[in-house]
C-alpha cells in the first residue's frame, strides 16, 4: 500500500506542475498577442482575443500567435502591411557631396558594395534610425541585417593598411584644396570624419566611438526590438559576423588611431598656404602610444621610410598640388616639444608659364633668350633635379641648403660621377668660401653612406676630427687629394694639405687612429 501511495502522490504532482506550465504559457502566449495587436493598431476585441480584464484560465486562446507580422496583417487589416516606413529615400549623390535628410529609407537603400559612401554612413543618426524603425516592426529586422553588411565594409576599408591609406591620402588631397576656400570647413567636416577609423576624443571627453561600434549598436537594438528579439534575444549570444566586425589585434587598432588623429586634425583647421600645419592630436597620440609607434604606423600607411617623412602629396601623382608630408618630431623631443607637423616639401611650386627651359613646347618666346631664360633656368633647379643640371650658381645651392635646414630635411645622395659634375665643384667652393653656409651645410645631412664633403666641412667647421668610423678618413683624404691635385688617389707624404688658404694636417697612424686638424694657412 506504500508503494501504491507514493506513486499516486508522484502522479498527482506531476499533473499539477505539467497544468501550472500549462498556464503560464497560454499567460505568456496571451501577453504577446496583445502587444502584437497594439503595436499593428488591431482591436483585441474584434479579433477575438482576450482583453486584459478578461484572463480566464480555460478554455486556451482560439487564434495562434502568427510567425510573421504579414500573417496578421495580411488577412485582417484593412490595408497592406507598408515594408519601408513612410517616405521615400533621397536620390542618389555623389561621393562627398551635400547630405540629404537621412531616414531609415535611405540607410536601407545605402549600397556596401557599389558607390559606398563611408562619410554619409558616418553622419547617421543610429538613435534616430532606430525610434524611426519601431513604428514598423517589420523593418527592424531588415535594418538589422543592412547594419551587419555595412560593418564588414567598413572593417575592410579602415584594418586593411592599403585601403586607409589610399582613402587618407584622398581625403588629404581635399584638405589641401577645398579647405581654403571653404569658410565653413571647420563647422563642417568633424561631423563627416569623426569616428571613421576609432574613436575621435577631444580634451576632456569623447566626440564619437568609432563607426562599427555604432552599427553593432544599431544591430543590437534592431534585433531586441523586432518582435523575434523580444522572445529569444535575452538568452541569445551576439551574431559571429557582428563580432568579427569589431575584433581588432593591436597593431590595427594603432593604425586606425594614427588614421583618426591625421583626421581629426586636418577637420580642426584649414589650409594656410604655405605655413607649416602643426598635427596636435597625432602629437598628443604620440605622447601616449611613443613616437616609434606612430612613425611605423605611418610608415606602413603611406608607404614610406621608418624614419620620415612621410610624403602624403607627390606632384608626380598629383600634378595640380606642391609635395606636402608628414615631418616627425626631433630626436629627443618630450613633452610639449614633441611634435608632428604637415609641411611642403618643396617651395617655389611653379606656375604656368615657369619652370620651362628655353625652347621648351609652351615656353613664353618673351623668355626664351637672355636674361629671362637664364632666370626661368634658375628657378627650374631644385634639390631633385640638380645633379643633373647643366648650369648651376652658389645662389640655387645656397637656396637648397637653406629650405633643407629649415624644414629639416636630408640633401639627397649624389650620383656616383657627381665629382664630375658642375653642381658639385660649385657646392664646394661655396662651403670653402663661406662660414655661414658651412655652418647651414653642417646641420644638413646626406642621406645613405656619408661622403667626403661632409666629413671635409665638418672638418672645417669644428677646426678638428677623429673618424668614428675607420673608412672614413679615406673618404676625407679622397676629398683632399682631388682638392689639392685633382686626383682622389694622392697622399702627401707629410700628410699635410695646402688649399685656398686652409691647411689640414693628419696625425696617428692605422694603429692607434688618425686625429686631422685644420687652420687658416698664411
């Protein structure tokens, strides 16, 4: 009887708990169906479902909860279910210019494949995107699916270092020409370029997170608003595509820092001519990230050397603008002296009718002859080209040596035959003549394996010197040797040299090291 006792009670428990999930899911189920109803205006009553006053436990609701919104709307409403929200989309427009009014029209309609905008995609509103959409719940989802394709678009554009970079560069590009004529650029482009690559942050707070942080946003909450979303998003992990959309390693997320800094300054100011443009917010980057982070990251986006500049604007790939590039901050800089500034690369940009030799297809006849062609001539020469010119004074070396200094630059590494040439005799006999060039010429450096004539006024600079490097005294003797004899192969055997009134005298050996000194001879 035991037995027969405890299995009836086991029986009558379990009926008990099977009726009580019973009725809670027919309270769930009923609960549902009048939110459904009142989101599509329907009258419970007129459906036949219960009112909220009305909760009897028995019998079940006569009419299922539909799977799709069209289900109900389809054979009940009046009129059929709208699958945009009302209003149209704007028309198309050209990349980067004005923006439209933007509605949930228009980010359905934005395209991730052809003429994707990133700046348009940028200046929405998600907030707003999303109130919009829960007036038609049937759109939710559709956003939420635009939402996901758009993030893998923009992953793509900002990690991938070739893609910023070209997409920096054009931007770049629209600096140097828009921004002077534009009073309105300041007002106008932190809008279209804050968060594009990360999050854009101003002294004291946050401007914008970055662009796939606010579409995943928008994907979340056009998911938990869509009626699926109310019933299984609370236990529901996030989409695999959205997340992959907003992992980063690190070195990709310094690269979108460094992109967004450079953006977020060029956005601040306009172009002032030729002034040098100080870059405050990749500085400030700089300070927090070390200025060997930032100048790799640079060096990657613009594909250029570790150690700088970094060229943004080449006349060779753009013919209408000046070299402009990206100049890091000196060695040992910290603090408030730590600085990157946008600078030209070249001064003197020619205009139309200059540059041009005599006789040149285009060249002004006026010019052509005497004194003018002999000016035109001059003002072609720069530190590019004049290794190769034919006819070079101390005035264009004096020039180059000038704007290398100021700007901070390297003279670039002659040619292997470049004792043959005029620009180098004359660049020699000016260092010999004047003090206060060498002392310009000593601050400049060449680029690639030094050469004699630095080591030589170097020399003459410091009044002595002790090679650091053991092949560098036969650099320095060749130097002398062609001085004095014209011949880079001859050594006095005193091993003192008499030229222009300087004598340069050696003393060591090959053992202990050469020590060279040098004076004003009588």
């Amino acid at each position: 009887m035991t037995d027969d006792s405890d299995a009836v009670r086991i029986l009558r428990e379990r009926e008990r708990r099977r009726a009580l999930e019973r009725a809670r899911i027919d309270d769930e189920r009923r609960d549902r169906q009048l939110e459904l109803n009142r989101l599509l205006g329907l009258d419970s009553a007129e459906l036949g479902q219960p009112t909220a006053e009305d909760t009897p436990p028995e019998p079940r609701p006569t009419i299922e909860v539909p799977r799709t919104v069209e289900e109900t709307a389809g054979p009940r409403a009046p009129t059929p279910e709208p699958k945009l929200p009302v209003g149209t989309p704007s028309p198309p427009r050209a990349i980067g210019g004005a923006l439209h009014p933007q509605t949930v029209a228009d980010f359905l309609t934005t395209d991730p494949v052809e003429q994707f905008d990133m700046q348009a995609l940028n200046c929405f509103r998600f907030q707003a995107l999303v109130e919009a959409a829960r007036q038609d719940i049937g759109t939710l989802s559709e956003v939420a699916r635009h939402a996901k394709r758009l993030m893998a678009r923009v992953k793509h554009e900002v990690d991938d270092p070739l893609s910023a970079g070209a997409f920096l560069r054009d931007q770049v590009l629209r600096w140097y020409q828009e921004s002077p004529n534009d009073p309105n650029w300041s007002s106008i482009m932190p809008e279209r370029w804050a968060g594009l690559f990360a999050e854009s942050r101003v002294s004291g707070g946050r401007l914008e997170p970055w662009l796939n942080l606010r579409l995943g946003w928008l994907h979340d909450e056009a998911t938990r608003a869509s009626w699926l979303g109310r019933r299984l998003i609370k236990g529901l992990a996030r989409d695999r595509e959205v997340k992959e959309a907003l992992e980063r390693t690190p070195g990709q997320l310094i690269h979108a820092e460094v992109a967004q800094a450079l953006l977020d300054d060029l956005a601040t100011h306009a172009r002032d001519g030729d002034a040098p443009f100080p870059l405050v917010r990749l500085s400030e980057l700089a300070v927090r990230r070390q200025v060997t982070t930032i100048n790799d990251s640079l060096a990657i986006l613009f594909n250029a050397p570790e150690s700088g500049p970094f060229v943004l604007l080449h006349p060779n790939r753009y013919p209408d603008c000046d070299e402009l590039l990206i100049r890091p901050p000196t060695a040992g800089a910290s603090g408030a002296a730590l600085a990157y500034s946008l600078v030209p690369g070249r001064s003197g940009r020619k205009g139309p009718g200059r540059g041009r030799g005599a006789g040149a297809p285009g060249a002004d006849p006026a010019t052509s002859s005497g004194e003018g062609a002999a000016g035109d001539e001059d003002e072609e020469i720069d530190a590019s080209n004049i290794w190769q010119a034919e006819v070079v004074d101390s005035s264009t070396w004096r020039r180059i040596i000038t704007e290398r200094r100021r700007e901070r630059r390297r003279l670039d590494s002659p040619s292997k035959d470049c004792r043959d040439r005029p620009a180098y005799s004359v660049l020699r006999d000016l260092l010999l003549e004047d003090s206060d060039v060498r002392q310009a010429f000593h601050s400049v450096k060449w680029r690639g394996r030094p050469a004699g004539l630095p080591l030589l006024i170097s020399l003459l600079q410091k009044g002595s010197m002790t090679p650091e490097v053991a092949t560098d005294h036969e650099y320095l003797e060749a130097e002398l040797g062609d001085l004095v004899q014209g011949d880079p192969q001859w050594h006095p055997p005193d091993g003192r040299w008499k030229f222009r009134g300087w004598l340069v005298v050696r003393e060591g050996s090959h053992h202990d090291g050469f020590q060279y000194t040098a004076t004003h001879a009588e």
